[in-house]
C-alpha cells in the first residue's frame, strides 16, 4: 500500500511539473507576439507614410491630363530641344535653316517676324502669326521635346529653367499670354490643335499647381 502511494506521489509531480513547463511557453510564445506585433505595426505605418496623399495623386493625374499639349506641335515646335524652331505636324526642323538666336527671335536676317506676321496668313500651309512670335531665348531654352512628365514638371517648378517664374505665374501664363492660345488653339489653315481645349489646359494646371504641383513618377 505504501509502495503504491509512492508511485501516485510521484506520478502527481511529474503531471504538475509538465503543466508548469506548459504554462511556461504558452506564457513565453504569448510575451513573444506582443513584442512582435509593434513591429509589424511599424513597417505597416512606414508604408502607410509613404503612400502619395489624395492631393498628390490628384495633382499628378492634372498634370498628366496636361502633358499632351506640351508635346503637341502646336506647342513643341517653339520649344525644341536644339537651336532650330520644329515645323508642321511630324515636327521637322524648320526650312531655310532658321536659327533661335540670343532672343529666341531669329538670327541675322532670318527673323521671325519676317515670315510670321502679325495674324495668321491665309491659306493652307502660310505661316502662323502673332506680334511676338518666338521661341524662348538661348540663355533659357525652355525645352519640351523630349522630355518625359517627370522631367517637364521638375522643370516647371525650376525658376532657373522656366524662365524665372512662380508657380502662380505659370498659372497666368498659360491662362492669359495671347501666343500661348494663338499658336495652340488659333493655327493656321490646315494645322491641328490640342485635343484639350485652351480652358481646360489651363484648368489642369491650375489644379496641378494648387494640389501640391507633384512631380509625376
């Protein structure tokens, strides 16, 4: 009888000893989640940060909406990335080799203004007109062609690039400067225009501009 109390003794130590060792890593696997979760909650909140804001994204697509018409003829030609002016729709470089010069006006006797009046002459294939017609000047190029949405934006936004202009300029600009809308919307006979019209062009970037002006990835 004794003998049999020793063994149940002996069986109920052990029964409580692996119900602590248990407890133990139920207890230490817990402490382990809890510590690991902040982390988790860290990395997901770092991802959250990163994320663009509702303005951002806003702002990206306006100027994406945009960045057809600055690649449009109408607008790139004046704004080659050499010193020629482009032509006609395939945007070739302009005949008689006609040169920008330090105004952006023309060089030596092949000025704009000699061809391109003040209006648009009538019939197809004349030139366009405007009182100011040019490209910009040697010392600030301005430069559409070729440039991709995120290398145009950064250099909107660049007073060293842009002709030292604010953002609220750039605005103004686009919105109220008449060669701006005669060349883009006002073309000569047989040219085409921007599929966005002049309001809404500038509409899109004024909403660029007023939701962050986000550089477009």
């Amino acid at each position: 009888m004794a003998f049999m109390n020793a063994r149940l003794l002996l069986f109920l130590k052990q029964q409580r000893t692996s119900s602590v060792l248990a407890f133990l890593l139920l207890t230490n696997g817990c402490q382990h989640e809890q510590t690991t979760l902040p982390s988790s909650a860290g990395a997901s909140a770092t991802k959250v940060k990163s994320s663009p804001s509702l303005d951002e994204m806003v702002s990206r697509a306006a100027f994406l909406a945009a960045y057809p018409v600055f690649m449009h003829p109408r607008c790139m030609n004046c704004h080659p990335a050499g010193d020629s002016p482009l032509q006609g729709e395939d945007s070739h470089p302009h005949l008689q080799n006609v040169k920008r010069g330090p105004d952006g006006k023309g060089l030596y006797a092949l000025k704009c203004g000699n061809c391109h009046q003040n209006q648009n002459l009538s019939g197809e294939g004349m030139p366009p007109g405007h009182p100011e017609w040019h490209l910009p000047p040697e010392n600030m190029r301005m430069v559409f062609q070729g440039k991709t949405p995120t290398e145009l934006a950064r250099q909107l936004k660049d007073q060293r690039k842009n002709g030292g202009k604010t953002l609220e300029q750039i605005i103004k600009h686009v919105s109220d400067d008449s060669l701006v809308r005669q060349s883009g919307w006002s073309p000569a006979e047989g040219k085409s225009k921007p599929l966005l019209t002049h309001e809404e062009f500038a509409a899109k970037i004024r909403e660029w501009i007023e939701t962050g002006a986000a550089v477009p990835e």
